[in-house]
C-alpha cells in the first residue's frame, strides 16, 4: 500500500523534474494528504445492488451505479471542505480570497454545502448557477473545492462497489464501470497493458490499446499521439473521429511511484496543447485548477 510519504517523495521528484509545477504540486500534495485523513473519520452504510438488477446491469453492461446514487457523509465532507478551504489560502494565491470567503460562511452557516454535493453529483447546471450567483464565488471554483471534498467519500463508495465487479468477465469499455464518467487518464503498465482511471471516483479499469477508449473508432488514419522526446513517460492519444484526447502515462519509463492524480496535475500542459488543436476531454479538469488560479 502506497503511503503518503512515498506520495510526497513523488510530488518532489516531479517538481525537481518540472519546477514550473512547485506551486501547484505543493497544494495538491496537501488536498491529498487531508483526503486521505479524511478516509478515517468516514461513516457510510454500503451502497446494495439487487442480484436481479445486477444482472441486468451485466448483461447490458451498464455501469454499477450512476454517480447521483453515491452517498456522502456530510460531516467528514464539511471538514475537508474548510481545510481544502484553508490550504487554498496558504498555497493558492489565485484561490485564497474565495476560499477564505466560502470558509467563513461555511463556519457562519450562510451556504448550504449539502445542496452544493447535490448539484455536483446530480450534474445539475442550473443549480451550480444559482448557488454560483449567490456567493458570487465561479462555479469552476465551487465545483473544485466540492469535488476534492467529496472524493472520500466517492472513494469509499467505489471500493465497496468495486466488490461486485469481482468475477465479472472485463468490459473494456471507454466509461467507467462503476459509475459510467469518462476516463481522464490512461497508464501503461510493466506488461504494455492499457488501463483507464475514472475521472470521478477514481476506478481503474482494464483496456485494449487499439482504436480510440472514447468511440472505440479504430481507422489508423483517425488515431494520433503526439508527445515531447523530453518527457518519455507522457503521450496524449487523440481521435480525429470523436476529437477526444487521453493523456498516456507509461510506467515503464517511469522510475518513481505512479501516483495518478500527480501525474493528471503534472500534465496539465498536454491538456492545453491538445485543447489548442481542438480535441476535448470531458472528464479533464473536475479536480483540477490551472496554473492562472495558482
């Protein structure tokens, strides 16, 4: 099991790497470090699918859930709301004034932060909108420091789930079979095999390595990578069909522990080449915040 002693010796190594990355690392190593203290403290009853409806759900191949149907428990959540809340100000200067801002009226009562947990996983614009105008707070910001405080407990929820995958034949599907999000990020691990990582509760899944993970598009002529001879252990893989992007993390260039959300932060700047040629990733970006908020 991976500690989270080995997780800051790999942000430093990756800051070592990429020192335009310091500020960024320094506050996401922190997020990551209060989520998984938060881990302890997490009360949840098991999430329980039906056989009959489990069936269905395998014959059709349907995800396990739909991310409305995860469970959050609001205590532990409102705790790492207001210490995310409280590490933004001390190590993200373009976060630090809404952030002080949402803490305050958090610790005053003066927003509902349930209602924001039910906007995010319910999908729910509209919402996002309202409580947006409200606070006078972008709604990019409330959705990161909502989803980084429920990632416990979407954590916990999935690893419960995750047992009733045990034994099932691998879809290899583009979404992920836990909760249906799309995957942003792929590894390569020591074999060559392809696995896809859940952009919301973080499963990760097995893949074949032709054709596109979102359309299953197969043309050679509509599939690309591009990557920098400087940071062999990345590639973006981009279909001209669907014109979707995943980013290619291979382990086997890689002399450091595989820590994905590290590696989704260090690379932010192959989202953004890719987005500047016009290919989109629909989970990219929920838990992140880019380099101008910093």
């Amino acid at each position: 099991m991976k500690t989270l002693e080995q997780l800051s010796q790999t942000a430093q190594t990756i800051t070592n790497l990429r020192p335009a990355y310091r500020e960024i690392l320094d506050f996401y190593k922190e997020v990551f470090r209060v989520q998984e203290e938060s881990l302890k403290d997490i009360q949840l009853p098991p999430i329980m699918i039906e056989p009959d409806l489990l069936k269905i759900k395998q014959k059709n191949e349907l995800p396990l859930i739909d991310p409305s149907e995860f469970l959050i428990d609001l205590a532990a959540a409102t705790r790492t709301f207001s210490d995310v809340c409280g590490l933004a100000q001390d190590l993200a200067p373009g976060l630090a004034a809404n952030a002080r801002f949402l803490q305050r009226s958090l610790s005053q009562a003066a927003f509902d932060l349930e209602a924001l947990f039910s906007a995010l996983l319910n999908s729910h614009e509209k919402s996002l909108q309202d409580i947006s105008q409200l606070l006078d707070v972008p709604v990019n910001e409330l959705s990161l420091f909502g989803h980084l405080s429920m990632a416990p407990s979407i954590g916990t929820c999935r690893e419960q789930l995750e047992i009733y995958l045990a034994g099932m034949p691998e879809l290899q599907k583009g979404y992920c079979p836990v909760c249906g999000n799309p995957p942003n990020l792929a590894s390569l691990d020591q074999d060559g095999r392809q696995h896809l990582h859940c952009s919301f509760c973080r499963h990760e899944w097995k893949s074949g390595r032709m054709g596109c993970v979102f359309c299953k598009n197969n043309e050679k002529d509509m599939q690309h990578y591009f990557f920098n001879e400087e940071e062999k252990e990345y590639r973006v893989k981009v279909c001209d069909h669907c014109r979707r992007f995943i980013k290619v993390v291979d382990l086997r260039q890689m002399d450091r522990e595989f820590f994905p959300n590290l590696e989704l932060i260090a690379t932010l700047h192959l989202d953004m080449q890719a987005r500047e040629k016009g290919y989109a990733n629909e989970g990219a970006g929920r838990n992140e915040v880019s380099h101008s908020s910093q």
